[in-house]
C-alpha cells in the first residue's frame, strides 16, 4: 500500500498470553506486509519466546520491533519471574496478573511519547482497557483485538442481556441468534463475567465502547452471520483479518512459531512423511489446559485402542510419576505413536498431509489453525470460550465431533477425575475417521481451509486489514487538524 510520504507506525499491545502472543504477532507481520512499522509491547521472558521469529521478519525487511518493558511482579504480588499468563501458579492470582499488566501504563506511554514516526494507532488485547487512555493522550485511534471468535462474544452477549442470573447449570437457548444454539449458562459466560474482577469486566466493556472499531482473527467465509449481527448490537465497525497463522509461509516459521521444542524439525517430519495420508491423529490441549493422571492414560489406552497412528503433545507439568510410568512400560513401542514432551510446532504438525484429525480443548488458535488446513476436530472443551467454540466446530460449521457431548461441567480442573474414559476416546477418534459421515467432513473441512487461504490471498480479510489500516491514518488526519 501507499502512504504518501508518511511512514504508517501501529503498536501492538498483547496480553502476555501464548495464545494471545502467537496471533499478535502474526498480525504484526501481515501489518509490516502492508508497509506498516510496527511496535509489539513485550517483557524480557516474552521477548525471549519470540525473537526467533522477529528476527526473521526483519531479516526478509519487515519493520517490526519490541517494546521490552519490566514486568511488574513483585509490584503486583506475583512470584518472579511471572511474566506470562501461562504461567501464573494459581486461580487466585491471576486478577494479580491483570493489575500488574494495568502497571505498564505508564512506562510505555512514557516510551511511545519518544517515539519517531509517532504512533498512528494502537490495537491492544480486550485483557488491556488501560490504552484508551494512551490514545486519548496521543490523539491517536484505538482498536480492541478480540481474541475469542466472534461466535463467542456474541453468544455471551445475548446470554448476558437475556439470561443475566440463570442458574450456572441450567440449559437455554441463546437468544437473538441466527441459529438454534442450546447451552448451559456456565458455558456461555464472557471471558470476565467471574466474582472478584467486576472492576475489570466494567473497564474492558467501557474500553470496547469506546475504541474505534474492533479487530478480529477470524475470516467472514467462516462467521459472517456472527460478524454482522456483532457489528450491528456494538455499532462499531469490526476487522476480521485472519487466519492470521496463514500469514505463516516458510517451514522456519511455522517450527519457530512460540516456544522452544525439545525435538528436531526433521525427526517430526520424517515421522509423518512415513504415514498414510489423514492417518495421524494429533493430540494437543494447549498451552494452560491441564490434566490429572488418569485421565492423561485414559487418553493414552483410548488411542491405543483406536489403532490409529497418533502425535500426542504432554506438557511437562503434566509429566506426573504415574504418566511417566505409564509411557515408560513400552506404551510407545507397542502403539503407532509419537509423544512430544512440552511445546510442539503446531501449524507445522497439522498443515502435513498425514494428518487426518486434531483431538483439541478447542482453544481459537487451535481451532483456526485446523480450519485452515482443513483438518477435522475431536473437540474436548475445557474452560472459558472453548466450550462455544465447541458448539461452533461441531454443530454449526460440522467439521468435528465431541469427546463428551452435552456434558455440563463449567471448568475442568486438573485434579477433574473419571469424566473420559478409553472407550470414549476409541469410540470417538473411530467416528472422526471412518464412514460416510467422516468423508462429509473432510469434505467439509477442505472447502473452509480453501475460503480461509483465498481471504487471507487478496479475499475478505485481505481486504479487511487494508480499509482498517487506512481508516485508522483517516482518523488520524482529522485529530491532527482538530
């Protein structure tokens, strides 16, 4: 795009969150892509998670660069260190974590005030309401980035107008939606709709009434109904811009995309190129889920009954005595599977042609980054909006199938005992691959991973992210001649 002689300058301000991070940052790629410098607030231990990556970018003359703040702990009462949401210890601090991301409000209006080419916008995470005040003291436009679907802010919504003090286990029908959607109120509540931070649900609320529009990682192939009925109730203008993973061309990329792995990229992928095609299963919960014991080998059995070769991603807190056992009494050589101990290349893994069925808690990024490979889910919600990206996935766009379906648990702990068992998992790992409804699927799952690549190759959400850059230097021009 042109700009004249001026150098467009976006700041990003994530919520220090892996799955908030990972798509931030790819949109601080397609941003530069569009010949935007742009600026991503960071800490030391984030910076450190993704300097691979935008080191690369600058390497291929991308302008994208940090603003490495000190993250407040001892401040805010969190051990240190404690500086990303993953790994806050415990339930009860993480309103500590809220307070202490609230702390860097100062620091980097202080920084962005230095800065040459001044901001032209700010887009921050729905998690940091504080940036509307730097944008009011900048004059500059704020956008809100929506990490959840669409689906998902708008279910809740109309939950929160219709059925405000439903019993947390009663089933109701979502109100005012394009589609009959039957919940469980407990299921259907807003990222902040909890005891103990009614300050900060009010202050992202005012902070989304506010912004100048509202940005979004999904594309309107996939919630166009969603999309519009959200942009009518807010009167505000929302940017669907993803799949931002997409913006993930080269295999460096993709491997380097989060944390460090513990195994090389080569020995994953000569490990799926040896499989059949839509074979593999793949088998990951995200970065904060967590799962006791039992059901981590029940898990294990269930795969092992299925007969199906399987990547099974086991997050290293979860590697308990009792799992370490399990796997060490020849589970791997007696099965067709390969365990990943920590973080896994995820796009990588799913965009290979083996793979034929990703087993996940249904977290957004997860569910994008199948989308747009095309690869059938085994939903398993956990917690927060996985349980609506749950009813998106399998009963309106029917690319999925549940692990446990219409179960009416609103959390699930990792000390949550006896609520899967092997044979649900045999039973649905069996559904998801074999049968005419399976084909369907498939079918299904590739005609969305097709609309989500032509968005993103000069479609919707291409057109999308440039009216919303060029709206943003609009709005610019006019606070500059007020």
């Amino acid at each position: 795009m042109s700009y004249g002689n001026r150098k467009p300058h976006f700041v990003l301000v994530p919520l220090f969150a892996q799955g908030h991070m990972i798509p931030m940052i790819d949109l601080a790629r397609l941003l530069a892509l569009q010949g935007v410098a742009v600026s991503v607030m960071t800490t030391p231990q984030n910076t450190a998670r993704f300097k691979a990556v935008i080191d690369r970018a600058n390497a291929a003359g991308l302008l994208i660069r940090f603003i490495e703040l000190r993250f407040p702990c001892a401040e805010a009462g969190l051990p240190e260190g404690c500086e990303c949401y993953d790994h806050v210890p415990s339930l009860e601090l993480y309103k500590n974590f809220y307070e202490g991301l609230s702390l860097l409000r100062e620091p980097l209006l202080l920084y962005l005030r230095q800065q040459c080419p001044k901001p032209s916008c700010i887009i921050s995470d729905a998690s940091t309401p504080w940036t509307r005040e730097i944008a009011r003291e900048l004059r500059v436009p704020r956008y809100v980035y929506h990490a959840p679907s669409c689906f998902f802010l708008l279910c809740t919504r109309n939950v929160g107008k219709h059925k405000p003090g439903a019993d947390a286990f009663e089933r109701l029908l979502v109100p005012d939606l394009p589609h009959e959607v039957e919940v469980v109120r407990g299921q259907a509540l807003g990222l902040f709709d909890y005891p103990g931070i009614e300050k900060l649900r009010d202050e992202v609320a005012e902070a989304e009434s506010t912004a100048d529009g509202l940005v979004m990682n999904s594309f309107r192939e996939l919630e166009t109904a969603f999309i519009d009925s959200y942009q009518k109730d807010l009167e505000k203008k929302v940017w669907a811009i993803g799949p931002v993973c997409l913006s993930n061309k080269e295999t460096g990329d993709k491997f380097t995309r989060g944390n460090k792995m513990n195994v090389d990229e080569n020995y994953i992928r000569n490990w799926l190129d040896a499989k059949e095609t839509a074979s593999v299963i793949y088998v990951s919960f995200g970065s904060i889920a967590s799962h006791s014991a039992s059901h981590l080998i029940e898990i294990g059995l269930g795969l092992e009954a299925s007969k199906r070769p399987f990547v099974w991603v086991i997050r290293d807190k979860e590697m308990r005595p009792e799992v370490a056992r399990f796997l060490s009494e020849g589970f791997e050589e007696r099965t067709k599977g390969l365990i990943l101990r920590g973080w896994a290349p995820q796009v990588l893994i799913l965009s290979h042609p083996s793979v034929g069925g990703f087993m996940t808690h249904c977290g957004w990024n997860s569910t994008l980054e199948a989308v747009s490979v095309g690869v059938p889910m085994l939903t398993w919600a956990h917690f927060f909006d996985q349980f609506l990206n749950e009813k998106l996935v399998v009963e309106i766009l029917r690319i999925g199938v549940a692990l446990k379906a219409n179960t009416s648990i609103v959390y699930m702990a990792d000390d949550a005992e006896g609520l899967i068992t092997r044979e649900d998992v045999e039973k649905a790992v069996t559904e998801l691959l074999e049968g005419a409804e399976a084909e369907e699927r498939r079918k299904r799952a590739k005609e969305l991973a097709a609309k989500a690549k032509e968005s993103m190759e000069g479609g919707s959400s291409c057109e999308d992210l440039r009216f919303m850059i060029r709206h943003a230097l609009e709005l610019t021009d006019e606070a500059s001649d007020a």
